[in-house]
C-alpha cells in the first residue's frame, strides 16, 4: 500500500468515527428535546465515569470493525455506488444490534429503542451521503488524471479487447491502460488493426514488471489451454504486489463469484443457482406474503372444490405428490384429488 493510499484510507475511517460522532450526538438531542426530560445544556453537564466512557470507546471501536468487515475501506473502482450504500446500510443495522447488546448488557437506560433508531437514521444517511459525495470528487479527480492506477491486460482474445475498451472509455474510473501481454498466435494480426500496444510477450512479463510500475493485472487467458501461465502469472503478482483479476466467465460459463474464507484457507465459489443473503431473504419473504394473500383470496373457491370432491366422490379430499426441486432434492405437494 503506497503512503498516499494510507493516507486517504485513515482520512476515510477518521471521517467515518467522527460521523459516528455526530450521530450520537443528535439522537442523543433528538431523544432529549422529545421527552422533555431535561434541558440539552443540562445533559452535556452530566458528570461521565470512567466505565462509560470506556464502553463508549468499544462503541466506536464495532462500529470501526464494522465498516471495514463489510470491505467499506477496500477498492471499489470497479463496483457501483449502490453496492456500497448497501454495504454502509449493512454495517449501520448491524452497529445498531451491536449497541442493543451493550445496552442490555451493561444496563445502558440511554440505549433506548427511540435513540436506537433515530441513530440508524441519522447515521446512514449521513454515511450514505458522504460515499455518494466522495465517490463523484473522485471520479472528476480521476476523469482529470490524477489517482491512476496502471493496469495490465494478459491475453488479447475479444473479451480482454472489451475490457480494454470499457476502461479507455470511462476515465472517471482511474485506469492507466499501460497495454498487453500475449505470445503471437492467430488472432494477433486481427488484434493489431484494433490499435492497442503489445508491450512485452509471456517470456519478458517478469523483467517489464521489474522496470514498469503495474497496479493491476487482469487475466483474460483461456484457463484449459494456458494453465502454466495462469500460475507462473499469480505468483509474479503476489511478488510484486500486484492486485490479480480475473473475469467471471474464465470457464466459459456464466455464473457468479463469491469469495470465502475457511479456516486458514481462502476459496472463489462459483455458482449458478439461486442468490445468497439478503437478496434470497427478500424473495422468500414475498413468496410467502404473496402466496398467503392469494391463498386467502381464492379461499371460498378452495373450499368449494374441496366440498365438491367430497360430495360425487370417496377417499380424502387431498393426495400427496412427490416432486424433484432445486439440486434433485425431492418435495411432497397437496393437490387436490380428481
């Protein structure tokens, strides 16, 4: 990580505390000026102990852990600024569970649900804000060509001539494109016509990192046909300190990627199925709102037919059937029996 980096990123967490700060302070006003209990001067005037003040350091010290628990201080050049509000949205509600714990724990009468929820308000709005505000300061920063980064694209196949041309269009993410790795093969000549720079082949890739300052590498190598290099690739960049990518669709299927953590072991999930997390909670919550409502709506035809088979028939009114769902595992539904 360069000083300037480390510089930017302890302004951003000291940035993050002190709207933390603010937060508390104006729940903590709203709540008083609500309830009437005591004037605002009268409050600030209350004498704080020393365990309270140490509670209110491990307080900030979550919300710290927090935020960066949800990457908030990591590179997202690359991400969309609404994946980061629903990290900051994430790292609020789950700060504000955290002071619901202390509060019960150590007895805290000010950790009210009103002050608990007034924070979160306050608190992600306040944080939402500032990310959409810093995040356009730094796209006209970049746009002008200051906060580059150099990249370096391995392979020369369509889909790394796509990303090339995706980066050189948008200068407001902050990308040098210092140019291309590849050996000759076929397609070179067809490559050439597009004006892209070839700087160095696979064999001289060790010594132009040597020389040249490189911030990203992204791979857009066959895996199959190229693994030798896709190691040999990996273990330059972890010497050098080059931050590696690789695209999502390097096996030639379209599916999405999850990094996860193990143990001492780090592990890429790719998966094609249904989603994960909150997105999945919301679906299942309206599948069954929205069944539930249709299941009451269409409650006197249900009955109806349940009556109707009953009357011209014998036997139950339902049969269970066997069926094969997501991954081949099996279900039993009710059906009405005909």
């Amino acid at each position: 990580m360069t000083e300037n980096k480390y510089l930017s990123i302890s302004i951003l967490k000291l940035a993050d505390l002190c709207m933390a700060l603010v937060s508390f302070g104006l729940a903590t006003a709203l709540i008083v000026h609500e309830q009437n209990q005591l004037a605002f001067t009268q409050f600030l005037s209350i004498r704080i102990t020393i365990a309270n003040f140490v509670l209110f350091l491990l307080t900030l010290l979550i919300y710290h852990f927090l935020f960066r628990m949800f990457g908030l201080y990591q590179s997202r050049r690359f991400s969309g600024v609404g994946a980061e509000i629903v990290d900051v949205l994430k790292a609020a509600t789950f700060f504000v569970g955290a002071l619901i714990v202390v509060g019960l724990t150590f007895s805290i009468r000010m950790f009210t649900p009103a002050f608990v929820l007034s924070f979160w308000a306050i608190n992600a709005t306040i944080a939402c804000a500032f990310r959409v505000v810093l995040r356009q300061i730094l796209r006209r920063i970049r746009a002008s060509g200051r906060n580059q980064r150099n990249i370096l694209i391995f392979g020369t196949n369509k889909r790394a001539v796509s990303f090339a041309q995706r980066i050189a269009a948008s200068p407001e993410l902050g990308y040098r494109l210092l140019g291309f790795v590849d050996d000759d093969w076929q397609g070179m000549a067809e490559f050439r016509e597009i004006g892209f720079q070839i700087v160095c082949e696979y064999k001289g890739l060790a010594e132009f990192l040597r020389r040249n300052v490189v911030d990203e590498m992204v791979i857009y190598l066959p895996f199959e046909s190229f693994r030798r290099y896709w190691t040999e690739t990996a273990s330059l960049c972890a010497h050098n300190g080059i931050r590696l990518r690789l695209n999502s669709d390097v096996f030639g299927i379209k599916a999405r990627w999850l990094a996860e953590e193990h143990g001492n072991g780090h592990y890429i999930t790719s998966y094609t199925g249904a989603g994960e997390g909150w997105p999945l909670a919301v679906k299942r919550t309206l599948d069954v709102v929205i069944s539930s409502s249709l299941l009451v709506l269409f409650a006197p035809v249900l009955v109806a037919t349940a009556i109707a088979i009953k009357m011209i028939s014998k036997g139950p009114v339902f049969f269970l059937q066997e069926r094969i769902g997501l991954n081949k595992r099996r279900f039993k539904i009710y059906k009405f029996r005909t």
